[in-house]
C-alpha cells in the first residue's frame, strides 16, 4: 500500500506541486522538487518493512529474541514551511513501522496533506488508519499531545512549541522526538573555492525565503578571506530571482504571512549592520528581500532563528575560532564547511556540535540518512533506517531450552 501510495504521489506530482506552491507561496520548481521527495520517502519505507527487525541473542539456558512492535496511536504535528515534505518524514516510517496516525498541518497550510489523505485512500490504505486533523495547534495540537490514547508525538516546529510539547506528554510518558529550530553555520575558511562556495551560499539561507530549520544563517569566514567573500556572496545574492512563485525562474518567494514579516523586519530595526539588501517585487505578497547583515556572534540576529531571508556575516580568525563561534549557540541542527584541506574539513566536521553536516557543499536532506539535531534543536533523527527506532517498540522474549 505504501508504493501504491508512492506511485499515486508521482502521478499527481504537478497537482500536489501546484497546491504546496499555493499553500505556502514557495516558488513552483521547489515544491516540485518536494513532492518527488515525498514518493521516494514512500518508495523508501515501503521498502524498509521488512528490513527493521529484532534479532536471537545469545543467552544462557535458551534463547532470546527480540521483537520490534508497533507504538499503537501516534500523533505528528508539522510545521507550515515544507507541510507534505516533513508530514512525509513523519507518516512514511510510522506507517511502515504498523502504527495508526493522528496528523496535525499548521493552521496556515493545510491544504497539501489534504490531498495527500486522498490519495492514501486511493492506495488502499484502510480508512481511520491515517487520520488528518486540522486546527490550532494551541488547541487541537495540545489535546493530542495530552490525550491518553497516544502513545507518541512526532512534532516538528519551533523550540518553544517544542517545550510544550515534551511537557504535556510528561503526564502520559509518551514517546516524543523533536525537530525543532535552528541557527546554523556556513564556516568559509580562506583556503575554501571562494567561487563555488559564495554561489551556492545564498540559496543555503535563502531558499524558501529563509523559512528553513537548516537554513545557514550564520555565515563564519574566515578574517583574511572575509572582504573577497563578503562581496561575492552579495554579488551571488543580487542574482537571486525574487518573485511570483507560479514562475517557472523564481527562486524566492514570499514570507508565509504578514504577521511573520513583522517578525522578520524586527531582526533589522536595531541599528544592523546591513551589508547588502535585494529587491522586491511591487504589488501584493508578504515580500521580503535578501538581506546580508554584518554582525557578531553577540547580536541578536545571530543568536535568534529569524526564519527569513536574512543572513549574519562573521569573521573568525582561526580553526578554533571558528569552532568556538560555530558552537556558541543553544542550537545544533546542521552546518556547512569550506576548505579544501581535508584533514580540517574532518576535524571541524567532529568538533561542530550539530547533528547534519556537510564539507564543501550545502546539503541537508537525503532520504536513506539520518536527519535531525542536538543540542535544542530537539532529539530523535527521521528518514534513513534511523527513523524507524522512533516509530516502533523492543520486546525481549526469553524462551528457556532447559528440560
Ligand atoms: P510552530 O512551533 O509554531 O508550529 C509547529 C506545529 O505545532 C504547527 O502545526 C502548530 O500548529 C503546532 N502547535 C502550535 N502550538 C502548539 C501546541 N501548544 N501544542 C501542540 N502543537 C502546537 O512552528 P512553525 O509552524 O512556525 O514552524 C517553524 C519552526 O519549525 C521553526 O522554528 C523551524 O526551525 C522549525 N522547523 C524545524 C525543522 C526540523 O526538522 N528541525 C524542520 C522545519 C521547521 P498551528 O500552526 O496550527 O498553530
């Protein structure tokens, strides 16, 4: 059922494409680029249901075997910024795993997993197996976490939703894994391809106009490269195609809602240090343009998620440097490393406190790897076989050979 599912989702891909673009006012060709994602997730679990099993452990007077066992009732809350993507994540290893679902879209996008339910009929999947549940999530969000039939919360969303959430499942001792937020680090050092790396900077933080968990927010370079790549990396953003997400060339489009852009504007009020600043088209649209600001790890753009398009430029002066401003911060999601010494990119790699990282490349998400991070950007990881630990029980069972 679930690769009857996966194929359901490639043959309605432009549908869905079209409806996530809407729901959240991503550009067209990135919520294709989701939805494909979301059948390979399927074709993937689909795939890993008979491959996550327990195992005959070696015992004294008998035999031990160990079982993996579905948790019953889980509940996934997810975010708005990649509403089918991360519902994929969540659905594609409970499901495979035996358990039924209660699954809760943000208020402002829910239009997406709608479809989705559909579809999961279509594939035969048994109707009140996957069940869609729409509302607030200080309402309706809160009652799954707290109800007593619910064996775990996979959520997905802010660190401060996150709180709540490990706190209302207290009372029940739910299983809980959190994805929450993030202020990653894009670490250039002087020896890193300054060319190659400042292309692809901007759509490491500016992809989904910024609304990003592993968005690349703070950008570390190291001091004596720091003016060539500064300039660069803003000539790299000027290029950035702003726009109607219905066009096929937009990269970026608007913020999800007015109230956010708020939110984002309050990050430049204070006296930053604006190094550059894009355009905007005119008209309708919570728009809001590329901004490169220069900071230190202290100010509050780089301590805080923005989740905008809004990058913090920091130098450092040396590898331990680096690491240290890398490091200072309460989150630990993903990062990105420059250099072309590999012997560094390794030992950066290992002392980075965050759960995805990648050298020379900006890269987070791949369906067979694990995802997800330390510190307070939550625990527990999705996709990958990894995923699967999250979304089933161990049972021992000893059976004696004695006579
Ligand atoms: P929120 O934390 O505000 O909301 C996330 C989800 O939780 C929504 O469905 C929301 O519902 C629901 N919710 C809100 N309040 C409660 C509550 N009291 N109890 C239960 N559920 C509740 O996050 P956003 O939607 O604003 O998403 C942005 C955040 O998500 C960012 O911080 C980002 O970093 C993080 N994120 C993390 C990812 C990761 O994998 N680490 C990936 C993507 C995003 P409603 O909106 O309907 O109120």
């Amino acid at each position: 059922m679930l690769r009857r599912l996966a194929t359901l989702v490639e043959e309605h891909r432009e549908e869905l494409a079209l409806i996530e673009s809407q729901n959240v006012g991503k550009p067209i060709g990135g919520a294709r680029g989701e939805v494909g994602m979301v059948a390979d997730v399927f074709h993937y679990y689909a795939g890993a249901i008979d491959k996550h099993h327990g195992a005959t452990v070696p015992v004294a007077n008998g035999v031990d075997m160990t079982f993996r066992e579905p948790l019953g009732v889980v509940g996934l809350i997810v975010p708005w910024n990649f509403p089918l993507n991360i519902a994929s994540w969540k659905l594609g290893p409970a499901l495979a795993c035996g358990n039924t679902v209660v699954i809760k879209p943000a208020e402002l996008t829910p239009l997406s997993l709608l479809r989705l339910a559909e579809l999961i009929l279509e594939a035969g999947i048994p109707e009140g197996v996957v069940n869609v549940l729409v509302g607030k999530g200080s309402v309706v969000g809160q009652r799954l976490v707290e109800h007593p039939d619910v064996a775990k919360i996979g959520f997905t969303g802010s660190t401060e939703v996150g709180v709540g959430v490990m706190r209302g499942a207290a009372d029940t001792i739910k299983r809980v894994t959190l994805e929450l937020g993030g202020k990653s680090a894009n670490v250039i050092f002087a020896d890193a391809d300054l060319e190659k790396a400042a292309a692809a900077a901007p759509y490491a933080v500016f992809d989904n106009a910024g609304q990003d968990c592993c968005a690349r927010s703070r950008v570390l370079v190291e001091r004596s490269a720091y003016d060539r790549f500064a300039s660069l990396f803003a000539e790299a953003t000027a290029n950035v195609k702003v726009g109607d997400p219905s066009d096929e060339a937009t990269e970026m489009g608007p913020l999800i809602s007015a109230q956010h852009r708020t939110t984002v504007s309050s990050f430049l009020d204070d006296g930053a240090r604006i190094a550059f600043k894009g355009e905007t088209p005119a008209g309708p649209g919570f728009w809001f343009p590329c901004v490169l600001v220069e900071a230190t790890n202290d100010d509050r753009i780089a301590r805080e998620e923005v989740f905008g398009p809004v990058a913090a430029l920091i130098p450092f002066d040396d590898e331990a440097d680096a690491i240290r401003i890398a490091n200072d911060t309460p989150y630990g999601l993903s990062g990105s490393i420059w250099t072309q010494n590999g012997a560094r990119a390794l030992r950066v790699a290992r002392a980075l406190d965050a759960g995805v990282l990648s050298v020379n490349s900006n890269s987070s998400v791949r369906v067979s790897t694990p995802f997800g991070g330390f510190k307070q950007s939550g625990f527990g990881r999705e996709l990958g076989m990894n995923a699967l630990d999250g979304y089933s029980e161990v049972k021992n069972v000893f059976y004696s050979t004695e006579g």
